[in-house]
C-alpha cells in the first residue's frame, strides 16, 4: 500500500488555473466501488472527502480530493458487459469509429481500460486486430482467458511503448468511461501521441458535464469520477497536444448523457459541424458560469430532502423497501442522504460476482432478482436509475407486483402496471 492516500486539487487539471470554485459537498464518503465482505464490516472504512469545483478559465468541473488510484481500481467487481444496453453500444462505437477512421482489416485497435474485452469483442468481428489495456488483474486475466490480449497496467508512456513493440501503431484508440477517472490527463493524451498511427483516431466517450448538471445527477459522482467534461475543456487539452476533436456524438440514453468525441492529429481530419455546435451549445449553457453550479447544488439538496421524507414515511407504514443496482452512483446516494441497511436491508443486482458482498457505507446485502420472488416487497428504490426500463423488464419476469422509486432527478413513485404510469410527487 502506498503511503499517500489522497491529494488536494488546487490548480485546473487541464488549464492549471487556480480559479477553482467549489459548488457542491456530498461529504466525507467511503470509496463507491470498495464492497465489502461480510467479515469487513467491523473494520472501518477508508473515507475521503467527496466535494465538486469548477475551473472558470476552461469550465472543467473536478473533484476537490483525488484519491491514490492504487486504491481504487486494482480490483473492479463492476463489468462492462453485464447490460444488454451496454453491449449493443459497444457494438455501435466499433462500427462507427472503424468507419470514421477508414480502417482496413488487420488494422490495429487499441482500448485504454478495455475491462473485460466486450468493446474489443465487438472489433475483433469486424476484423480488426485488438490490444487491451487495464489495471484491473483480474478484468485483465479473465480477458485474456477469454482471447483478448491485455495488458495489465495504468495508461503510461511505458505502456504505449511496449504496444508499439509487441502489436505496432494502433489506427484506433478507445478510451470509454476512463478518461473522466485520470488525474494526469496530459500524460495520458502524450501516451497516446507516442503510439498512434498519423492517420489514427482516438475516441473518448464520457459521462456529459451539460446532462451531469442540468439532469441532476449528482450520484455519478465519486472519487474514482475525477473529471465532468465538456467538448471545450476538452479542446484546451487536446490543442497543448497538437490534437484536434473533429467530430462530436450525443447518447443522451447511455450513462446519463454521454459525449464521444473523435481526435485526430491536427490537419488530418476535417472538423465535422457537430464540433461547432456543441461548443455554442455549451456557451449557451453557462459552462464556466458559476451561477449555473451553484444552482444545481441546491436542487441537489432539496432533492435530498424528498428522498428522505419519501422513505422516513414508508419506513412509519411498515413498507418494506429495497433497493435495484448496486453501482458507483447507488452508494454515492446513499451515503450522501445517509440511508444505511436499517432502512434498505438489500439491493439487487444483475452482476453475480457482486452477490454475497455489501455496499460502502450504506452496508446493504448484495442479491440477484429472483430474491424478490420470495420477498414482500412494497418499493424497489431504483439506484441504477440510467438502466430503468431494463430493470422494470426483470422485475417483472420474477413476477413483481410492488412500486418504483426513482430518486433523481426528482422523486417519484412508478406503478408496475402494464402502462407504466407514471405517478409524479409523492403519495
Ligand atoms: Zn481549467
């Protein structure tokens, strides 16, 4: 274990400006991805600050603390290709990025945190030749297993190298849902000018600091969750780099709002409209406005208030309450709303290397769906809230008759029947 657990972020991690402002607390909170064994739960907890500021000069929103990734990704229960939702944009992201970049088969795809291959899988049946990179041993050792190179590491320049080496120049480079989670972006995006090919695209895809705010969604929020990007934060980067984003996608039904954004050495590529709209979109938005923050960490707070209300009422009429998705956002949820076990005993999970674990913080019992069948439950607090309408399906296939609560962006009560009416307020 090394010796510094945590650090303060007091300069922009792109722009270096110390024009930082803090806009929203959600208090000293276990790590969202560290469940924990029964056996654990005597010991205490590693706790840090979880706090969000925005940088006013590029309107890069960061967290207050960046805590030690030795401590956060060596061991990664959550697997990418557990939803079906998932998987299927894995399969449009290959496709387009193969035909974007004007890929030959045999050409080489390189995924930065390539967890358990799934995204690889889906350019391995274009034809394309596919490396992966990831920290995680076991992600790591269970793609390998399964036929997907990969190798086990952080993004470095070593790294790079030793992809040249052993494969050559990637056409391609992913980074999906990682780039968020570097505290040195600079290194990374060098690391990747140090391996891609002079015609190659690198293509990050990740959560949208416009949705993030605007949404409400304060519990994607945790510690490993460093960076809430936008296209001109990200520009700022890319040009110190001598990179420029030359096309922009917009999935508003995948994580919440999510942004994918193509990069290619300067001159290479034509830069697409989309570039330009967003950039005026985010203008548009209030992107380095600090009036903009400071109101959603309000919202964020009244949207506490009724959660707790909601459940403190359930609670008095002997509702039996669980909870669906044991994810990064569900914990932050809850430990920031401090709801523990006491009132949520349990949260189901689709991924069943997470069943028989508990929840950080909140301590919940980890289980799969067909608990429910046996069970008397009158509400399913649905923390997984971006994957509702699958949820809502297996539910239902085990033949459950209770209610749904989505807690953000605001709360409401979601009958089960045929309908899916949807009941606004709280009853
Ligand atoms: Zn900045």
């Amino acid at each position: 274990m090394t010796s510094v657990r945590a650090k303060k972020q007091s300069n922009c991690r792109i722009c270096h400006s110390g024009r930082l402002r803090r806009y929203l607390d959600l208090g000293s909170t276990p790590l969202a991805n560290s469940y924990l064994r029964e056996e654990d739960l005597t010991t205490e907890e590693f706790r840090e600050e979880l706090a969000l500021q925005v940088c006013l000069d590029c309107g890069l929103s960061q967290l207050t603390t960046v805590v030690n990734p030795e401590l956060m990704f060596k061991q990664y229960l959550y697997v990418s290709s557990t939803t079906e939702t998932f998987r299927n944009h894995c399969a449009e992201l290959a496709n387009t990025s193969v035909m974007v970049a004007g890929c030959r088969s045999g050409d080489l795809v390189l995924d930065i945190a390539s967890n358990d291959g799934c995204l690889l899988s889906k350019f391995r049946e274009l034809g394309q030749e596919v490396v992966g990179v990831d920290p995680a041993e076991n992600l790591a050792a269970e793609a390998n297993k399964a036929g997907i190179p990969t190798l086990c590491g952080f993004w470095s320049r070593r790294l790079s190298e030793d992809v040249v080496g052993r494969y050559g120049q990637p056409r391609i480079i992913t980074a999906t849902n990682v780039f968020a989670h570097v505290d040195d972006v600079h290194e990374f995006v060098r690391a990747v000018d140090r391996c891609l090919a002079t015609r190659g695209i690198f293509v990050i895809e990740c959560p949208y600091v416009v949705d993030f705010i605007e949404k409400n969604e304060f519990d994607t929020a945790y510690h490993e969750h460093l960076s809430y990007l936008g296209v001109h934060p990200l520009r700022v980067l890319m040009e110190k780099h001598g990179f420029q984003i030359f096309r922009v996608d917009y999935f508003e039904m995948i994580h919440g709002g999510t942004i994918r954004v193509y990069v290619g050495r300067e001159g290479e590529y034509q830069p697409d409209p989309s570039v330009e709209r967003h950039l005026l979109q985010e203008e548009e938005f209030g992107i380095k406005d600090f009036r903009r923050y400071e109101a959603f960490g309000e919202r964020v707070l009244q949207n506490k208030q009724q959660l707790l209300d909601l459940i403190r009422r359930l609670r008095a009429e002997r509702r039996t309450v669980w909870a669906y998705g044991a994810s990064a956002k569900g914990n932050t949820l809850m430990n920031f709303f401090g709801i523990t076990k006491d009132a949520i005993p349990v949260v189901l999970d689709d991924n069943p290397k997470k069943w028989g674990w508990r929840t950080p913080g909140a301590h919940m019992r980890i289980t799969g769906v067909q608990e429910l069948v046996r069970a008397n439950v009158d509400y399913l607090l649905l923390l997984a809230w971006n994957f509702e309408s699958e949820i809502r399906r297996r539910c239902k296939a085990v033949g459950y008759t209770g209610r749904f609560v989505l807690p953000v962006p605001e709360v409401q009560i979601l009958d089960c029947a045929n309908t899916w009416r949807n009941e606004r307020g709280i009853p």
